[in-house]
C-alpha cells in the first residue's frame, strides 16, 4: 500500500454495563501475560462500521472480561468485568484488500494495533482492540488484538461467535466465565499427570540470551506465509499415512511435512524438540463455552532422517494418548509452589529455545474463523498477523475462503530467504499436481507461497 493510513473515527465501545465480576486468573493466564495475540480478517466488500460498533457492544455484554482491565496485587492477576471499553478506530488506506493480505505480517504493516500486554498487568490498558481498514480499491481489513491473559484462540472465537450473532441478529453463543481458573482445574485433573511442567526457570545466563533474542526479533527474523490446497494435503496425507501404516490428520501430516522442509533446507541433522499447544477443554471434559487460558502442550523428539511420515505418526500417537502421557498442568502447578508465585516473571514456557531451535507448531484450524458472518460476509482469508517475531514459531489456519490450510512460520532472515526461493517452493510443494485448481485470490497474493 503505498500512503499511510488515514485515521476517520475513533470510538470506545462499551455493553453499557458493568457486572463488576472478578477473575482470578490461573496459572497458564500469568505465564502468558506477557504476550498479545494479534489477527486479521479480510471482507470483499465493506462494513458498516456502526453495525459493528454496535454488535460488539451487545457482544461484551456476553464475554464482559474483553471490555475489562487487569489489575495485579501481591503477584496475582485478576481481571475485573468492569465494562472499561474496546477502543475502535476506522481507517482508510490506498490500495487493494490482496496488497493488505500480502502485508499482514509484516513489522510496521497498521493493520491491527496490538494490545501493550506487559503494560496492562496493572490495570489502565485495554485488553481487547479493533481497528477496521478501508481499502481504497475496496473491501474490509478486520484487525484485532487482545491480551493473552484473559484467553486463548478458543476464548477470542466466543467473542467473534457473539459479534457475528449480534450483527446478523441471531441468537448469541453460551459463554462461561471462570472466577478461578486454578480451583476449577483442580476439580478436573487426574491426580497425576506427566509430572513435566511445561516452564523452566532460565539461569541469568540464558535469561541474557533469550533476552537479547527477543529484541533483535524483529531484525532478524521473518514470517513466511504457505498455502496448502486441499488435494495437496490429501495426497500428503495419504502418503504419510501408507509409510506410517497408520490414520493420520491433514494437520498431523502438514505439521511434520513442514518441519521436515525446514529442517532440509536449513541442513539440519541434529535431534530437534517440537512443542505442540494442546486446548485441553475436550481432553478434560470441559465445555467448549468456557473462556480462559485451557492449555497444554505436547513435546516430542524430531529425527530428521526417521522422515516426515515417522514425525506426523509421533504427533498423532501423542495426541491420542495426550491426558495419560503429555498433559502436565499439575506438574505445573506443583513447580509453581515450590518456586513461588513472585517468581513466575522469571519463568518461561519449555517451547521457548530458539537457541536449540526448538519448534512450536499451533493447530488453529477448526475454530471456527471462517464461519463468522458480519452483514451475510464471511471472511476471504484469516491470518496471525505479526505477533512474536521470534524464530521457530509455526501457526496453522484454513487458507482463503476456509479451504486447504495456511501455515505462518517464523524463521532466521537467511533461512526464510531459502525458503521463499525456488528450491523452498519445490519442496514445501511437492504434493502439488499442476492441474490443482487454488482459489483465485491466492493468485493475487503472490507473498503468500
């Protein structure tokens, strides 16, 4: 695009009420707050933003915490339903709707205006932003952060779920908040469980380290976005599966394929660990409705010369047995009662090494991104936008229109590079036939593999 947006209106949209309730957050809520998460949805045609306005403030009044502020006292984090407000800003900007899909996660790309995560621990900071975009050319670009603490990607889809219903003028989603997320899961857990916890605490050494990563992030990595159709990964997955002698997933067989690339062109034949976020709502019996952080993760070894087929077998034997052998929440909660809850800063999660490039591969797909509809318009395409730039980081989510799934992997500049390059695309595309026909947008957004 090539002026800077232009602001029109600003807005704090409210439910009009405050429930004044009180969240305690848990411990997976404190380990991420910290950290935003930042998304975009591109429309074809524009929205009425005063339509939107509106729904979201019916939607607040469902899911209030998105409106409200964090406060922490003696260590502990709460979040008050305190109706405080969604900042909503509307802009215009020159060019098409595929120019701003190209840039969606680029550093500087002003679609989104991501929430100050560290800031807003102690109250005083929105926890959620919207900030709609207008093509000149056309379309819509739905840009929205919110605050890691307060929930996961499942938690942020009962919002939109909500927002859609509000807008469309159907019946809103049931919607669970939880008052004390740690008690609740207490209740729920087996009484063993790995024994892992799934953080360590960093000597100042490789505090250093990881801090200095961090902040030359931005620098020195990049995001690369590849789209896998439909028939691409039925054949992927097929293969994988004849080698595995097993049923796998299009997920299972995209992650390890992806990884396996990776790993061959960065000429990497070291033992690799791989992490694997797991939302442990279904596992552990809990509704879908509930909002919060209801995570665990998987870690697993990666061979590069046992293939992607040994790989995509690993992750889906380990999500079949994830409750007996992987989930690790009350090991966590035993690690932080040994450490102190004042020491939780200091903590970070294991799937952070970038120095022992150790992967981290979110499955987003199947929440639900495509089906949200604001004035009879569903999403053309959904995106992470740039939200660690840290390496070694992998989210997966249905490409443009809901089909086939995209992955946003962030890599070394070089190794990025590498990837973009003719040698990369061959490899990421090996399972594609010429004749495949890819939805026509993907033509028009040549940055996206």
């Amino acid at each position: 695009m090539s002026v800077w947006p232009q602001l029109r209106e600003s807005r704090l949209v409210r439910a009009g009420r405050a429930p004044g309730t009180v969240l305690h957050c848990g411990l997976v809520d404190t380990m991420l707050a910290d950290l935003s998460v930042s998304v975009v949805l591109f429309f074809e045609r524009a929205l009425d933003e005063d339509r939107l306005a509106a729904g979201l403030a019916r939607a607040l009044e469902r899911v209030p915490v998105f409106a409200g502020r964090l406060r922490t006292v003696d260590g502990m984090l709460t979040a008050v339903c305190d109706d405080a407000g969604v900042p909503m800003d509307s802009y215009t900007v020159d060019g098409t709707l595929a120019e701003a899909m190209g840039r969606v996660t680029a550093a500087g790309a002003q679609l989104v205006d991501p929430v100050d995560a560290p800031a807003a621990r102690n109250g005083g900071v929105p926890l959620f932003t919207v900030r709609v975009t207008r093509p000149s050319a056309g379309g819509t670009v739905l840009g929205c952060s919110w605050h890691h603490a307060i929930g996961d990607l499942q938690s942020f889809m009962l919002l939109m779920q909500a927002w859609s219903a509000a807008v469309e003028g159907e019946e809103l989603p049931e919607v669970r908040l939880v008052e004390d997320q740690d008690a609740l899961l207490d209740k729920v857990l087996p009484a063993e469980d790995c024994g892992r916890p799934g953080f360590r605490l960093p000597s100042p050494a490789e505090a250093a380290v990881l801090a200095r990563e961090v902040a030359a992030g931005p620098r020195a990595n990049r995001t690369v976005q590849i789209y896998f159709g439909d028939a691409e990964l039925d054949r992927m997955r097929t293969e994988f599966a004849a080698t595995a002698g097993r049923r796998l997933s299009s997920g299972d067989a995209l992650l390890a394929h992806v990884v396996s690339v990776i790993r061959e062109l960065d000429g990497d034949r070291e033992e690799r660990w791989l992490t694997v976020p797991v939302n442990v709502r279904r596992p552990l019996g809990l509704p879908a409705s509930l909002v919060g952080n209801l995570l665990s993760e998987i870690h697993l070894p990666q061979q590069p010369q046992d293939g992607p087929a040994a790989l995509a077998a690993a992750v889906r034997t380990a999500v079949e047995n994830f409750t007996a052998e992987h989930l690790n929440l009350r090991a966590n909660l035993s690690f932080l009662e040994s450490l102190g809850r004042l020491r939780l800063r200091e903590c970070v999660p294991l799937g952070f090494d970038p120095e022992r490039r150790r992967f981290s591969f979110s499955n987003w797909s199947r929440f639900g991104a495509y089906q949200v509809a604001f004035q009879g318009q569903r999403p053309v395409f959904f995106s992470p936008a740039a939200n660690y730039p840290i390496p070694w980081v992998c989210w997966t989510v249905e490409g443009f229109h809901g089909t086939g799934l995209l992955a946003s992997v962030v890599l070394p500049v070089r190794l990025a590079a590498r990837l973009r390059g003719a040698e990369g695309r061959a490899a990421l595309h090996r399972h594609r036939d010429p004749a495949d026909v890819l939805p026509a947008v993907a033509a028009a957004v040549p940055k996206v593999l």
